[in-house]
C-alpha cells in the first residue's frame, strides 16, 4: 500500500510540476514571436478609403474592423449560445465601416470584393450584418472603383444623394 501511495505522489507531483512549467512558458509567450510590420490596407482599399471619405464628407471612415467590434449576439441567449454565436464572427472583418463622428452610430459598411469572394459567403455575410441594423455597400471584383461609382453605390444603398464636400452628415443612417 505504501508503494502505491509513494506512485500517486509522485504522479502528483509530476503534474504540478508540468502545470507550473507550461505557466511559466506561456507568460510572455507574445514578446517572444518573430513579427513584422504590415501596411493596414493595400494600395486599392487606400485609393477606395479616399473614394468613400468623399463620398461621405464629415463621416469617419475606418478599416479592418473586427465584427466582433460592430455586433455582439442577441440578447436571450445562453452564456454558450452567445459565445458560440460571438465566436462564429467576431474575428471576421469588415473592409470599411463609415461612422457619424458626432454620434457613433454606423452608417453604412463597405466591401472591396475581390477574386477571392465567394457570391453565397458574402450573401451570407451581408445577411448577418443586416441582421444587426447594417446596410452593407459591395464595390464588387472585376469593376475597377471609380469616385463616381463609389460615390453612386454610396448613395443608392443610402437612398438618397451623398452630402456634398464640406456639408456634415444630418443625422445616422440606418437600414
């Protein structure tokens, strides 16, 4: 009986010691990668950035935004459910999203399709962010952007003309 007792403490100890070893190894585990710069956006998403901005003058127009910055799960749901649900988008990426400055309410999002895009995926996409209160404008692949087709897509989604340069948004817009 004695053996066995000295087996599980040593097994015991064994596991405390591997618990503490693999702490100790993760602290600082981000410091230690081997990382380098990345612009934030490719010369096209600069050239559409400076086509939306305008296209909506007195917006603030952000890129690369995380999903999970713009919506979180509906309300009812489990604590599962909600962070299965979180987890499903919130790491995806909206190219642009245009936000009233003086308010923070979003007013529309922007996509840069290109090759890569897949018609159901971004159907799906989009169907989610209108799920959220989001009109999602698509600067679709193989149409190279222009300011007049920017500024048109812009002003179609919103329903009405994009304010003029030096005008500020009246109000958030909102499908």
């Amino acid at each position: 009986m004695d053996g066995q007792y000295l087996v599980y403490a040593i097994v015991a100890g064994a596991l405390l010691a591997a618990i503490a070893l693999l702490q100790t190894l993760s602290r600082g585990e981000l410091s230690r990668l081997k990382v380098q710069p990345k612009p934030l956006m490719t010369p096209p998403e600069r050239r559409v950035c400076l086509m939306i901005e305008r296209a909506l003058p007195g917006a603030r127009i952000h890129a690369q935004v995380s999903m999970g910055a713009i919506m979180n799960p509906a309300k009812g749901l489990s604590k599962s459910e909600w962070w299965t649900t979180f987890n499903k988008f919130s790491s995806k990426r909206v190219d642009f999203v245009a936000e009233d400055p003086e308010t923070g309410q979003i007013i529309l999002l922007v996509e840069l399709d290109d090759r890569s895009h897949k018609a159901r995926r971004d159907k799906d996409r989009d169907e989610l962010t209108r799920h959220a209160g989001y009109t999602t404008v698509r600067l679709p692949a193989g149409e190279r952007p222009t300011q007049q087709s920017v500024t048109a897509r812009i002003e179609a989604a919103l329903g009405l003309p994009a304010p003029l340069p030096g005008q500020r948004l009246s109000a958030p817009i909102r499908a």
